[in-house]
C-alpha cells in the first residue's frame, strides 16, 4: 500500500557528487515514487529526511522506471527509523506464511 506524502527529501545518485532535494510523492515499504529532477536510468541512490523530532530516516534502493512526471525507485534497505515511520503511516510489513500441506 502506498501512502501519499508529497514532502521535500534529500536525494544523492550514486556517481554524483552533490544531493538534489526532490519531492517524495508517495511511499511503501518496497518502494516509493519522487518528483523534481530526472534520474539517470537504474541509478543507484540513496534519500533521507528529518522527522520533527530530529530522528533521521535514511533508505536506498534503484531506480526502477522513469516517467514524464518523475521516477520510481526499489527500496533494498533502510534504517530503523525509516522502518519505524512507515509501520507508523501504515503498519507493518505483512507477512507471508507458508501453505501448510494437508495430509
């Protein structure tokens, strides 16, 4: 599930040297979709931003697609915080749980 944001983060492309501020549209735990700059295609990155009581979310992934109003990356790691603010917005990861066999 994806929840709407459209809050100002800090983005850094891997092979760049300065980070570029952009517009986090909306989140999950597996992805997310920015807008205000084009990426490189597939680009690694990583983005973070402050909650208001100064803890810092942090994640990373790729970029997965490209479009006319921005791009959608792959989250493949975070830090706790990050995790925390998400379960937070809209509960926790859901689990999958093996089919039993039926004797």
């Amino acid at each position: 599930m994806r929840v709407p944001l459209g809050m100002p983060v800090r983005v850094h492309f891997a092979g760049r040297e300065m980070p570029v501020t952009v517009e986090l549209r909306d989140v999950s735990h597996g992805g997310c979709y920015f807008r205000g700059v084009t990426p490189p295609s597939f680009a690694r990155l990583a983005f973070g931003f402050v909650l208001p009581e100064r803890r810092v979310c942090v994640a990373g992934g790729r970029v997965l697609r490209i479009d006319n109003n921005g791009f959608a990356v792959v989250i493949d790691r975070s830090n706790e915080t990050f995790t925390n603010f998400l379960n937070d917005l809209s509960g926790p990861v859901p689990t999958i749980r093996a089919a039993r066999s039926v004797a």
